[in-house]
C-alpha cells in the first residue's frame, strides 16, 4: 500500500512505508506532548500513536486543572488513512521537520469542553536516547529509540467557557517521539498464553525511573535514570544545550527524592548531575501543577488502554471516542467509578532552582516495586516483565 512519504527516497526496508520491519504486535510509532503555564493552574497532555502492524492509530487529550483531569481518548483504523495523523477530533500537523507543529483538537461536547489549537516551535536540537534492546526468554520486551525536545508554544486553549491564551514568552511545552517495541505499551498478551516468567530477587525487585527536562534562562538540560531497588544504576544519561551554542553530555546523576510520608507521593526532590566537561549542577525541583494520571490516559501497569481495560493498540470499530473525568484525592487518583489508584511518583510540570538562575521543568519520576533506600517495598513478588517501564 503506497502513501506520500513513498514519494520521498527515505525507505529503509524493501516495502512501501505503510509497513515495518518487525512483525510484532506491540510494534508502536508515536508522540507525547506537554504544555503547561507558569502560573501552575493549567497544563495540558496529548499523544497520538501508530500500532502498524494491527492497524491502529490512537491518541489522547487531557487538561489538568484544579485537582482534577478531563480526558477524551480517541481511537481508529489506520487504514486507509495512513497519510493522515489525525485521530477522531485530535490532529497534528508536521509543519517543520524537528522544527515547527500544529496540534488542533475540539471536543466541546465532550467531558470537560476541552478544545486548543497549537504551535509548537523548537527551542533546540532533539536530544536522542541511546538505543536499547532488550530480550526475555527469546521475546524481544524492549527495542526502542525516543528523541525528546522542548519548544515554545503559541495559541489558545478552552475549557468549557474559558479561553486561555497561550503566551509564547511565558507558557512551557516539551515533546517526544518514540518507535519501536515495549512491553508496557501495546495490546495485552495474556500470561496464560506465554511461559510463566519468574519474580525479580529481593534486592533488585523494583526500578525507580526519573526523567527530568529543565528549561533554564541560560540553558536547557535534559536528563534521565533507571535504578534497580538497591540503587544500582542501570543507566543515567542526557546532554546540557547552553544559549551560546556549548553542548555537554551528562555522565551521572544523584537524586534526593522527599515523599509524603507513609506514600509514594512526591513533594520535592534535588539533583545533582555531573557533565563531560566536569562540571556540576545542582538542582531543587518542587511539583506545581496538578498531576498528569497515567492509569487515566492508558499508560499504567495497573489499568491499561481505555474503559475496557483491553490494552493499547486494539480494535474498537472503525472509530472510536470516549471521554471521563479523574480526580485527585488526598494520597490518591480518583476514577469516575471511585476506585482509587495510589501515587507512585509524580508526572507533570515542576519549580526548579540551580540557586542561580529558576526555571520551570518537567519532572517525571516513579518507583514500580521496591526502592530501599527510599523504604519502598514490593506488595508481592515482581516479575521481569515489569521492568523496564519506559
């Protein structure tokens, strides 16, 4: 099946660009963006993701504010569209290559009025994550590459009645775009139909994962860590962009993550980083806005797709279009049927200070299982296919 990009010398297997190199269901081609105010009061979630080889395209739009988050969830057969990167009222346009988008959404009558119309303009080069395959028991669980971004955005955002502009020399927007394959993101195999997978060993029983990406006056640095329950790293990497052109690789990071207490609910945290110059930096971030839910959005271990629970990437009808509201309670997130998910971490817009220069951040950071140092235990035995969660 042909598309327009077919019409660009970029193949790079002997197939049209309607088809992937892997066979694997969980195969996944798609973005994540975030917006948010400097005031704390809105920020605002969407994504839209390919499953090619089940035919899917999906996507989401959520707007948090005042302890509470509106969601629409969006999904269609993706041929054959396939052109198109739009999904039931959500749109995104390529107007630059890694330089200038458009995402435009209306869904007045649906939960919460939520429309916007976007754009969204580089600040710098991407950053690229060092790719990373993984296999367990012969299944590929992990084959992924990821850029990530930060940009300025400009336009307007509804809520309901409400109209809020979005001023480019004060509003903050980030972005990445992922393909590959993962275990955490596609359709649900069912560990009946798969060789029984054993429990991590006490020790290494849980991964703590921390994303960080820090839009300063002087620089912009992105920053990410994966740890084992004892702490052992199991990769730390990122890259410091400086306003007069300087570029720096990190080389490690140390966190101090502070919790409330008896949960695993973030109230602020400080790292430290260290780059291939030598150089280190210190940073205090303190979460500002209402929390992003993931089990809201499908990108949870404990509820994953849409209300159905049947996973990400499958088939729904030819369109497919729901919306709810989640709320924050306390220690917990609040579904609309009142079941409760507790905080494993913190996932949106952050404070930070380096006790020069402030900024705002996105500051992502959860512990699955158990993390010692932090008094974090696992409810059970942890099984490998948790881990990795990214």
């Amino acid at each position: 099946m042909l598309t327009r990009m077919d019409d660009f010398p970029r193949h790079q297997i002997v197939d049209t660009m309607a088809h992937v190199a892997s066979t694997d269901l969980s195969w996944s081609d798609g973005y994540y963006f975030c917006f948010w105010d400097p005031d704390g009061e809105f920020s605002l979630a969407t994504a839209l993701r390919v499953y090619a080889n089940v035919d899917i395209m999906e996507g989401y739009a959520a707007v948090m504010h005042d302890n509470r988050l509106r969601n629409v969830r969006m999904s269609r057969r993706w041929s054959p569209r396939q052109d198109d990167l739009e999904v039931g009222p959500l749109r995104l346009e390529i107007l630059e290559g890694l330089r200038r988008r458009r995402l435009t959404f209306s869904a007045p009558e649906l939960h919460g009025g939520i429309e916007f119309d976007l754009v969204w303009e580089a600040r710098h080069t991407p950053y690229e994550e060092e790719r990373r395959s993984e296999r367990l028991h012969g299944r590929v669980v992990r084959d992924l590459i990821r850029y990530w971004q930060a940009g300025r955005p400009s336009g307007t955002v509804r809520l309901g009645k409400r109209e809020i502009a979005v001023d480019p020399g004060s509003w903050y927007c980030i972005m990445d775009h992922s393909w590959g394959t993962r275990q955490s993101v596609g359709p649900n195999l069912s560990p009946a139909d798969l060789p029984p997978v054993p429990s991590l060993p006490p020790g290494r029983d849980g991964l703590l994962r921390l994303v960080a990406f820090v839009q300063m006056p002087s620089y912009i640095v992105y920053f990410q860590a994966h740890e084992d329950a004892s702490g052992r790293a199991q990769m730390a990497e990122g890259r410091i962009d400086y306003a007069d052109g300087r570029m720096a690789r990190i080389e490690a990071i140390a966190h101090n993550l502070e919790y409330r207490p008896g949960t695993r609910k973030i109230v602020r945290a400080s790292c430290t980083i260290l780059d291939s110059d030598g150089r280190t930096l210190e940073m205090s971030f303190e979460p500002t806005h209402t929390p992003t839910i993931t089990s809201a959005l499908g990108y949870a271990l404990e509820k994953r797709g849409f209300s159905d629970d049947r996973g990400m990437g499958v088939y729904r009808g030819e369109s497919w279009l729901e919306s709810d509201v989640w709320h924050h309670d306390g220690n917990d997130a609040v579904d609309p049927s009142g079941a409760r998910y507790p905080y494993n971490g913190y996932i949106g817009p952050a404070a930070v200070t380096d006790g020069q220069e402030r900024g705002m951040a996105y500051f992502e950071t959860v512990v699955i299982g158990s993390y010692l140092r932090y008094g974090f235990t696992a409810n059970g035995p942890v099984p490998v296919t948790v881990l990795p969660i990214s």
